[in-house]
C-alpha cells in the first residue's frame, strides 16, 4: 500500500481492493463530510434551549397564524406555544387589544384576525380531548366582556361577531358530537339555557333588552356565520328542542321576528298591520330550514306546521295579511302544506281568508298571479268529494266578498291616515280579483 498522497487528496482514504488477478491495488474513497437532515437535532430544541423570555420575544415578533404553524413542529413546541399564548399579555395584545376597531394592524380585516386566532387554538390542541380543548379554549375568552351576553357597555358591540368567527373557525371539520359538547359547554359558560327560559316563558316584549341580547348573541355567534345550512339547522335545532312547541315558537321569533326601526321586536305589529316582506323574509328564512330537512331526528314535518301555526299566533293572533306573506315568502311547497292540512281539518273558511290576502299579498308585492291560481287548484284537488270541492270553492268566493267589505267599512269609519291606506288596499284587492279570476278562467277553459 502505497502511503504518500498529494495535500489536494488529503481528503480520501485508501481502501484495498483486489483485481481480477489478485494483484492489490489502491481505491481511493471519500470521506463523509455532510450530516444529513436526519442526524440533525430536533429543531425544537434550539429554541427550547433559548431562555424562555428570549422565546417569548421571538414569539412576540410572529403574527398569529406563523405561532399557529409552530404548534404543528412537535409535541414540546405546542407546549412552549400554549404557555406563551397563556400570558395576559399576549391575551391583552391579541385578543382585548382594538377589538372593537373595524381593522388590525398588518390585517385585512379584524375578522381575520380572529379568524387565525381560531386556527390558532384549534392546532395547539388538536391532541386534546374534546373536553379539555373546550375547557383551556373558551376559559381563554371568558373574561372578555364583549364574548359574553349582557357584560360589553359598547353601544353596538361588535364582540359577537369576533367571538362568532373565532368558534365557527374552531369547529370547522369537527362531527356532530362533538359539536354538540360545544353547545353544552357554551351553554354553562354563559348559563344560556337559563336566561332563554327566563324570556320564552313570559310575555313578549317583557323583557326587550334581554330579548336583543338572545338575538344577538345566538345569531352573531352560532347561526349567521354557519358555513352551510346543515351547520345552521344543526344549532338551531340544538336551541329549540329543550322546550315545548310554544316555547320554540316564541324563541323563533326572538331570533328571526321583524325589527322595529329603534331595534326591539316588533310584537304589536304583527297583530294590527301588514308588514313589508322584509321584514319577514328572516323568519320564512328560518322556518324553511327546519322545514325542508324533514330527515332529522326528532324532527318532522308535522313539528314544522305545529310550529308555524303557533307562531302566527304570539303575542295574539296575526294580522291575516301577515300569515299570508309569510307563507308566499315560504314557498309553494310549504305554502300548500299548511293550508292543505289545515283543509284537511275542515278549517276551510279560515284558508279561504288567507288564500284571499295570498292574493292581495301576491299583487303588494309583484309576485305572478299564476302562482296564486295554481295553489288554489292543488287544494281544490285535496279534497275527495265533490261537495267538498264546491263548499271551498264557494267559501272562497265567498271570503273576497267579506274581505272587501272589510276594507271598504275601515274607508268610511277610519281616520284620515286610515282611511287612505285602507282605500288604497280596497283598489288593490279588487284590482287583484279580477287579475286572479281571470287567469283561473283562462286555465280552466284552455
């Protein structure tokens, strides 16, 4: 073996390796120089053999969603993360800090940021269980006055809305278990349960703060930021079935019933006056939602209508005109069940009103006539006999008789205001008769 190398060959060693004729001869073989990535250390402990405050200063300098992609590294740095992320002043600084501002520094929106802060929390206990997720996440958030119901003085606090994206960003992608154990768990940190029993079973309007505060909070927080609306069902069912029918009807209403211009509900309303239909499109909204997911347990068609009629009954019963608009702003299907089963009951004059305001309510508010005359063909076929038949077809021209008498007595006994929008809906209903029976003849005789 040959001994003396060269300094460029310093590098290499000599190994031996044998020819074909057994003669040795030299190899030359380089040296490994280079570590791989495997035989590096676990690049956690460079910062876990920083001093913590250094950490904490590095940490600081990161946005949200860059400490968010630490906690995916190792279990050790999620530790490291969630004791940083526990610090009032990190809380201070990334929670309480400008919460109310429209936008954050370095942010597009502030809905974003609390839109990371949900990833967020959902990455650094992601090997949690639920429970304790729940418990180490939302304790986080319970000292914050504009999270919790009737605690932020902000006029128009704008808490909810934060604290809404945050949760729906959170439980993205989780099953229904385990969002109902979300459900529960909010419902005992801010005793929700309790205070919606406290306004459903008293008398509408008694307690119309603490009826905004429901509304709001439920829809800011569960409902309006679903992403879907087999998320949205979900929680709003998990709001009504702890009570009774007119418990459920009565919460309905708080959550989705018109608006006064100063904010409350609009209770009185409902019961002497027609409403434009904006104000009832959230409601129609609402009940078509439970209403066309007729699959879910312990929740069927029939709960839907039991709903509905005791709906249009709070705080008295409604104005026919709007049971009527509710029902054309609910669509043919939902339309036609509620009367049907109401004709089925044997309820006939009381569908022939509100099949005449369909009427009105379909010439109001530019909705095709065609519409109207088909939903009376259907009904009219729901009936077996003939006498059946004739009797609600009579009724109902009957009931456009009634209806017009109706307005023309409030014309001549009602005061100025009265009287001109009381004549001014007579001209509408006749005008909508006519409109009405001619295209019913120009079905019938094609």
């Amino acid at each position: 073996m040959v001994r003396g190398t060269s300094r460029k060959a310093s590098a290499y060693t000599v190994a031996p390796k044998f020819d074909s004729s057994n003669c040795m001869v030299r190899r030359i073989r380089p040296v490994r120089t280079i570590t791989t990535r495997s035989q590096l250390k676990n690049s956690s402990d460079f910062f876990q053999g920083l001093p913590l405050e250094v950490f904490h200063i590095i940490l600081d300098q990161l946005s949200v969603l860059e400490i968010s992609v630490f906690c995916l590294t190792s279990k050790k740095m999620t530790s490291c993360v969630v004791n940083f992320i526990s610090t009032l002043a990190w809380k201070s600084k990334s929670i309480l800090k400008n919460i109310h501002n429209t936008t954050f520094p370095g942010q597009t929106s502030a809905g974003e940021q609390f839109r990371d802060l949900g990833l967020l929390f959902k990455r650094c206990t992601m090997l949690l269980p639920t429970k304790e997720r729940l418990k180490f996440i939302l304790n986080k958030f319970l000292q914050v006055p504009c999270f919790m119901l009737e605690e932020c003085s902000v006029p128009n606090c704008i808490g909810l809305v934060r604290y809404g994206v945050f949760l729906q960003t959170l439980i993205a992608g989780w099953d229904e278990v385990e969002c109902h154990r979300v459900f529960i768990f909010l419902c005992d940190i801010t005793n929700l349960l309790n205070r919606i029993q406290s306004v459903i079973t008293g008398k509408p309007g008694l307690k119309g703060f603490e009826e905004l505060e429901l509304r709001y909070f439920c829809r800011k927080v569960l409902l309006d930021l679903s992403p879907n609306q087999l998320d949205c069902q979900f929680w709003l069912l998990c709001l009504l079935k702890p009570w009774p029918l007119v418990h459920q009807a009565h919460l309905l209403l708080i959550l989705y019933g018109p608006l006064l211009s100063e904010g409350s509900i609009s209770w009185h309303d409902l019961v002497v006056r027609g409403l434009p239909q904006d104000a009832l499109w959230d409601l129609a909204r609402a009940i078509l939602l439970l209403f066309n997911k007729p699959d879910v347990k312990d929740w069927t068609t029939q709960s839907t209508l039991a709903v509905f009629a005791e709906i249009t009954a709070i705080p008295q019963p409604w104005h026919v005109e709007n049971v009527a608009r509710l029902l054309v702003l609910c669509g043919t299907k939902l339309c036609y069940t509620v009367l049907a089963s109401r004709a089925l009951c044997g309820r006939i004059k009381e569908i022939a009103k509100v099949i005449v305001y369909i009427i009105l309510v379909c010439e109001k508010d530019g909705y095709q006539m065609t519409w109207a005359v088909k939903l009376v063909q259907h009904i009219h076929m729901c009936f077996k006999s003939a006498v059946e038949k004739f009797i609600f077809i009579h009724q109902l021209e009957n009931m456009f008789s009634e209806v017009t008498k109706e307005f023309y007595e409030i014309y001549v006994a009602g005061n100025h205001l009265d009287a001109r929008e009381a004549f001014g809906t007579l001209c509408l209903l006749l005008h909508a008769n006519a409109t009405f029976h001619a295209k019913f003849l120009h079905m019938m005789l094609k």
